[in-house]
C-alpha cells in the first residue's frame, strides 16, 4: 500500500476521532460521544508481512498491538499514535488477540514512519468501554 493511501486513511480515522471527541454540532453534538460511548477508535496497523505491528511500553513492559492516532504529518511521513493497553477478562494485560476483552488508553505515544506500515485494521471502539462485571458462580 502506498504512503499517500495510508495517510489518507489514517487521517479519515483522525478525522472520525476528533468528530466523536468536539463535534459541534447545534444541538446534540454532546450525544454523539455518548452514543459511541469512546473519543477513540482502535486500529491495528499491519506490517509488510501482514501481521500486526508490535510497540512495548518501555515504561511499563506491557506489549500491544493496538493504537489510537493522535496525528499524520504528510510531510514528514509519519503518524503519531498512543499506545492502548489490551486486557483480559481479569483486567490483566494480555498479549493474546483471542483474550482481549477491552483495551485501556495510556500516556505512551509513539511516533512512526508511514513507510513501516502496509496496512490499517480498525477494531471495535467497544473494547474501549467494556465493563467487566464477574459474577461468583455460587
């Protein structure tokens, strides 16, 4: 995929965030965040073998492969993303894409070279406002 294809998509995911997070619209703009229930929309970006790009946390050592994008510099090449945390359903961290039930937003961003991806996989913004409810069985 070329780099001016994927910074088009990139920035209709940008675009479809900032909507969500300050829609201005007149009368029931506030509704929209609401509604969708999260400001991000999570996107696995694929590398040229087609498997998920993989970033650690160097602060924390948690591994993810899912991201919100914060910016696109056309210029430069880049996109500038946060790294979201994927957890189980204990609310533990998890590497296992089959285990994530819901994703947390950190303070870690990472800028990138467009030229490291090939592709963009949006995911649920549900996972970001999962609740975790667990029941004794007894």
């Amino acid at each position: 995929m070329n780099s001016r294809f994927l910074c088009d998509v990139l920035l209709e995911i940008k675009y479809f965030q900032d909507l969500l997070e300050n829609s201005s619209a007149k009368y029931y703009g506030h509704l929209l965040l609401k509604i969708v229930g999260s400001d991000t929309i999570p996107v696995l970006l694929m590398t040229d073998r087609g498997n998920p790009l993989i970033l650690v946390d160097t602060e924390t050592g948690f591994e993810t492969r899912y991201f919100r994008v914060e910016a696109i510099d056309e210029v430069k090449n880049i996109v500038t993303v946060t790294l979201l945390r994927p957890l189980d359903i204990y609310g533990e961290t998890t590497t296992s894409m089959p285990d994530v039930v819901s994703l947390e937003k950190t303070k870690t961003v990472n800028t990138l070279n467009i030229k490291m991806i090939s592709g963009v996989q949006l995911s649920k913004t549900g996972l970001l406002t999962n609740k975790m409810i667990i029941e004794p069985k007894w």
